[in-house]
C-alpha cells in the first residue's frame, strides 16, 4: 500500500470512529458473531463488539480483513492481534 493509501485508508479509519461517536445511540454492544461486515457503510442501528467495530469500520474504509478471515463474519479481539502488525511505544 503507498503511503498515500495508508494515510486516506487511517483518515477513513478515524472518520468512522467520529461518526460512531455521533451515532453511539444507535450502536448496541453485544458479543456475538457473525460480525455485521456486509451492512452498507453508514447503516444503522447495528449490535456488535469491539473487535467487531474494527473489523466493520475497516471494511467501510476499503482496508483488507484486520483478522485475516476475507470479512467472514469471523474474528475477535485474538485474530486482530495475529494479523495486525504491532506498533510499538517509544519513549
């Protein structure tokens, strides 16, 4: 991916976590699967986790599965951790 990529796929990222924040009344917590990967980007209400509002916000931003399962339905908060590259703190 060129840098360009990355920064518009991170501004996208980051836009969805905004908009999830202005809508969060109408985001439910609830930790099932399949993961609501195939609602067109922008719907509402949905129910899910954690992980699962990664693994949705990276879809809606064109970014390939965080878990590594081809937005399956299929992960949690251990698949991100196997297939995201870690970022370490520097002090």
């Amino acid at each position: 991916m060129t840098e360009t990529k990355v920064m518009k796929a991170r501004n996208s990222l980051v836009a969805w976590g905004y908009w999830a924040h202005n809508h969060r009344n109408y985001i439910h917590y609830a930790e099932s699967r399949p993961i609501p990967v195939n609602l067109a980007p922008g719907s509402l209400p949905f129910t899910t986790d954690c992980p699962g509002i990664v693994t949705m916000f990276a879809k809606w931003s064109g970014i390939s599965d965080p878990n590594g399962a081809g937005y399956s339905g299929w992960g949690y908060s251990g698949t991100l951790l196997a297939h995201l590259q870690p970022i370490p703190f520097h002090n």
